[in-house]
C-alpha cells in the first residue's frame, strides 16, 4: 500500500488544482475576463482531476448547463474510477 501514496497524492493535487480551475473560471466568467478555455478543463479532467472539476462545477453553480460537461465529466470520472479499480485488483 506504500506505493500507492504517491499515487493518491498526485490525484489528490490534480483534482485540487481542476476544482481552484472552476473556481477562477466562474470568477472570470462573471467578471467577463479571458477565460479559461473549455479544451483545458477537459485535458486536467483526463489527466486525473474529474473528480475536481466536477465538485467545482456544482459548488460554483458553474458549467451546469452545458451538455458536455453534464455528461463527458461524469463519464470521465466512471472511467478513471474503473481503471484504478482494475489496477488495484
């Protein structure tokens, strides 16, 4: 299990940084300020912070109405879930 700390600290700094993302994007977005490019919250999701963005997305009340990210964030994670699941069994 010691090889796993390093592991679920670096998910653990992902999702961090995905989740203080949406919060800088809605702040941006009601501040009408450059964004933060949706192609960018997908790539930190993929990369390990799903699980981030999507916490951000509904404690900002941000990006709640757009398809894409009701449905590909949540499959992202279901995805990510399941791998590590795999690895670890």
């Amino acid at each position: 299990m010691d090889s796993f700390k390093p592991f679920l600290c670096i998910v653990t700094l992902i999702n961090a940084f995905a989740f203080i993302l949406m919060g800088i994007d809605k702040y941006k977005s009601k501040h009408n300020l450059w964004r933060i490019s949706e192609k960018t919250l997908f790539t930190v999701s993929i990369l390990g912070g799903a699980a981030g963005v999507l916490i951000g997305m509904y404690f900002f009340r941000h990006k709640t109405k757009h398809i894409s990210f009701i449905w590909g964030i949540p499959i992202i994670l279901i995805l990510q879930v399941a791998a590590v699941y795999y690895i670890l069994t």
